[in-house]
C-alpha cells in the first residue's frame, strides 16, 4: 500500500515553547545585547558618514556657501535623523525585550516562535485537534511535544 494514497498530507505551524532556565535567561540577555550593540555600532557609523559627508560638500563648496550646500547639507541631516529614529525605536524595543527576560519567572512557559511540520490526515481524523500541537524545550532539548502527531 502506498502511503500517500492513505491520506493527504498537509503543513501546520508548530508552536514552540522554552521553559525559563538561568542558562536560557542568560543566552536570551546576551543575544538582547549583542543586538543593542549592534544597533549603538550602526548610529556611531551613521553618524561618522554624515559628518563626512557634510565635511565634503563643505570642501567642495565656495565661501561662504550658497544656499543649494546648505540645502544638500540640510537633506543630509534630515535623512540622518530619520535612520538615528529607526534605530533608536529598534534599540528601544530590544531594551523592553531585555527587561521582560530579567523579569521571567525560572521555570515559567514561554512562546520562543514556530516552526512548519508535515502531517497526515484522513477521514476521520480531527483536523483541528492535529493542528494544535507545540514543543516544549528546555535549554534546547527537547522536553515535550504536546498535542496529536
């Protein structure tokens, strides 16, 4: 008998799980920050392109400048403090992301993201029972799968 004449085969979204643990808490922090140094590195280098920028356009530019090189050197500081407010709101939201990890309760349930699995159904089955099913891990092992396979 073929398997794939025995019931249709579909994907389903798998709910994954970690239980708070210190070496968990402590990889979740350091990832946070890892991220939060990432973005300080990327404002400091924005901010040396600009100053770099403007430094040229000044060079290039007669004195005292014309009102075009205020206005280029005006844009330039405009788009600056756009990109400065994109990661700031980044930098902010991993900062709330850092301070809901610390107050994590150890051993307490919490959602790290899904991933697809494959499954069969036939007749009979009940498709939204097979659709609910999640895995539990601890410190990257796997603990527990809830729900029908």
């Amino acid at each position: 008998m073929n398997l794939f004449n025995s019931g249709l085969l579909l994907k389903r979204a798998v709910n994954v799980k970690v239980v708070v643990t210190p070496r968990w808490k402590e990889e979740a922090q350091q990832q946070l920050q890892a991220q939060i140094n990432q973005i300080d590195g990327q404002l400091q280098q924005l901010d040396l392109q600009a100053q770099r920028m403007i430094s040229e356009i000044q060079k290039q530019s007669i004195n005292p400048p014309g009102p075009q090189v205020i206005q280029q050197i005006d844009n330039i500081q405009i788009q600056v403090n756009q990109q400065k407010s994109q990661f700031l709101e980044q930098k902010n939201q991993i900062l709330q992301q850092l301070q809901q990890v610390q107050l994590l309760n150890m051993e307490e349930e919490v959602n790290q993201g899904q991933i697809d699995s494959f499954f069969t159904v036939e007749t009979g089955d009940n498709l939204i029972e097979k659709m609910q099913v999640e895995i539990l891990l601890r410190d990257g092992i796997v603990e527990q799968v809830r729900g029908i396979l």
